[in-house]
C-alpha cells in the first residue's frame, strides 16, 4: 500500500498495524526517516507530489521490489505539505518470508524514494528558501542496485 | 486546450501552478508558455525538466485535446 498524507503520523502505530494478522511471514523490516533541523538552518521542510502520477511511480518500483527480492508485502506512507525537524517523513515497512529479502526490499525502496521518486523538496530556512536535489550520495545509493 | 500543471521551482518561477492554455500540440504549448514568460520558458528548457501527458511521461511532441492533462516536472527531489 502507497499512501501520501499531510498529517504526520506515528511510526510505531503503522508498525504494529502492519505486522497484525500475518500467520506465514517471517519478516518484517522497516525504516522511518525524519526530518533533520540541520543545527537550526531547516525550519521546515515542504514536499510537492504530482497526485497519482508519484504514487503511480512508486507502485512500478514497489512492483519491481516484489519480483526482484521475493517481497510479500508493503507498506509506504510519505509525507507531503509542511514537515516540521524532528518528524517522520517517510516509513517503509517490507514483509518477507526470510529476512535478507525485507531487508534488501527495504534498503532498495528506500535509495529509489531519496533519488528518483517525484517529489519536490523544498528547505524553508530563516533566511529564505531553496529547492533540494538528490545529494551525489543518493545517486551513488540507488546505482548499487544497477549493478548485478 | 490544455490543463498545465507546474511543480518545485517551475511554478515559484511562473508564480502559478495550475492554468488552463490553449494549444493542440505539446510543442506549440511550449511556444505559448515561452511567448507569455522568457523566465518560465528558460526553466521549461533546463536540463533534466521531464513532461508527463496525462500521467504518463512523454518525449517529443504529442497532440493535446481539451481533457490533456501536461506537467512539467523539474528534476526530482526524491523524498
């Protein structure tokens, strides 16, 4: 499931929900990533979706993580709107039979959501605002995945 | 005729983000946006700036009917 929201919401409650009621999974693997206040520089961030187009784009790599890694079952809840330091903005939870397979699904949706996902990012400061890009890491992160 | 939508810097630079052109061609469209904002119209050209045509991402020019739906998508930020 891709679900883009304006609320924030707890990481620990998407969890739990997540795991409920699964009687042939052995794992489950999960990354919440929250909003850093870089010592006071970030405000708050804003982040911009094309709605329907972004979680159509998620869906295809999410499809992509199902066949390549054996996944069972996701779940991705990305912020949009005004996201204050200190908040989630993004929580992936992956379900496998076998660890390895939540844990590579996890780390693999993870570097296309920070580099290639159709988001619009933009760090309000105190002193004006500027539009963010995918840092050098972030296209280092998801090339591992393009190379057998 | 075209429903245009902006996104990230495209629609600070244009100060809109959701307008409705007149236009049968994606190309002429950009002629149009070009013709009514030099400023847009050198953001619309950057490097990197994708289109999508109803949802879907598209390269070269395509024909536009009034329920066209044209994003223009500067590099993306990712999440």
């Amino acid at each position: 499931m891709i679900q883009l929201q304006i609320a924030p919401f707890d990481p620990g409650t998407l969890l739990s929900a997540f795991c409920k009621d699964r009687q042939e999974i052995g794992a489950v693997a999960s990354f919440t990533g929250l909003a850093r206040a870089e010592q006071g520089q970030t405000l708050a961030l804003e982040l911009e979706a094309y709605p329907g187009f972004t979680e159509g784009q998620i869906a295809a790599c999410l499809e992509t993580a199902r066949t390549r890694f054996g996944l069972v079952d996701a779940y991705i809840v990305h912020r949009i709107g005004k996201i204050a330091p200190g908040e989630a903005i993004v929580f992936v939870a992956t379900a496998a039979s076998h660890r390895r397979a939540a844990f590579e699904a996890c780390d693999f949706l993870m570097d296309y959501l920070k580099s290639r996902a159709p988001f619009w990012k933009k760090e309000i400061g105190a002193d004006g605002h500027r539009w963010v890009e995918p840092r050098d890491q972030d296209h280092v992160d998801i090339a591992r995945w393009e190379t057998p | 005729m075209a429903r245009v939508l902006l996104f990230g810097r495209l629609g600070d630079i244009a100060g809109w983000r959701d307008q409705v052109i007149e236009a049968d061609t994606l190309t002429k469209l950009l002629g149009r946006l070009i013709e009514a904002d030099p400023g847009l119209g050198e953001a619309l050209k950057a490097p990197g700036v994708q289109v999508a045509l109803d949802q879907v991402l598209v390269r070269g020019d395509r024909p536009l009917t009034a329920s066209s739906e044209v994003a223009y998508l500067p590099p993306m930020s990712g999440g």
